[in-house]
C-alpha cells in the first residue's frame, strides 16, 4: 500500500465514506480534500436519502507511530464561496497545478 493510498484509507469513517479528491505529500505532512454526502434514513420507504454534502480538509503529520490526523476541517456546502473554495484545484491560478501529487 502506497503511503497516498494508507492516508486515503484513514479517511474512511464508519458513517460516511469521505471521497477524496487530492492529496498533497510533502515530507513529514500531507494535506487532503475531498467532499461527503451526508445521508438520513427513511425508515418508512426503507431507503438513505443524501441531505447534505460537505467540503472536507485533512492535515496529518508523521509521528513515530505513523501518520495521524492533525487537522480536519469541514464545512457544508451551502452554495457560499468558503467551502466551494475547499474543493479548488490546489496551486495559483483558476485551474490549479502549483503542488506536487503523490
């Protein structure tokens, strides 16, 4: 398992699935975004509706005992700029490309 795939595997909840978009490896740290829908139960029609999808940061840094989450930050997305810009490709400029993917 790559070191890119064991950080997207940390980001599996037991609730959501976390859908990962990029992650940025740069020595010891490593920054990932991504969005997760968030689903209610309809008990009477035995069906998950999604509600609400969210924006979603990930910081985590090396530790002795492997990578860990430092920071997770996460915002509904609500049609303001603040959590569409999460979700921006990374880099300067409108289309991204600045960073180093791994």
């Amino acid at each position: 398992m790559t070191e890119t795939e064991e950080l997207r595997a940390a980001v599996e909840l037991p609730a959501a699935k976390v859908h990962a978009l990029d992650i940025v490896v740069d020595g010891d740290r490593a920054t990932g975004r991504g969005h997760a829908p968030h689903l209610r139960r309809d008990a009477d029609a035995c069906r998950f509706w999604a509600f609400q999808v969210s924006a979603n940061t990930w910081r985590w840094a090396r530790t002795p005992q492997g990578r860990r989450i430092a920071e997770r930050v996460n915002a509904d997305l609500d049609g303001t700029e603040g959590p569409r810009a999460m979700l921006a490709p990374p880099g300067p400029g409108p289309t991204g490309g600045g960073d180093q993917h791994r």
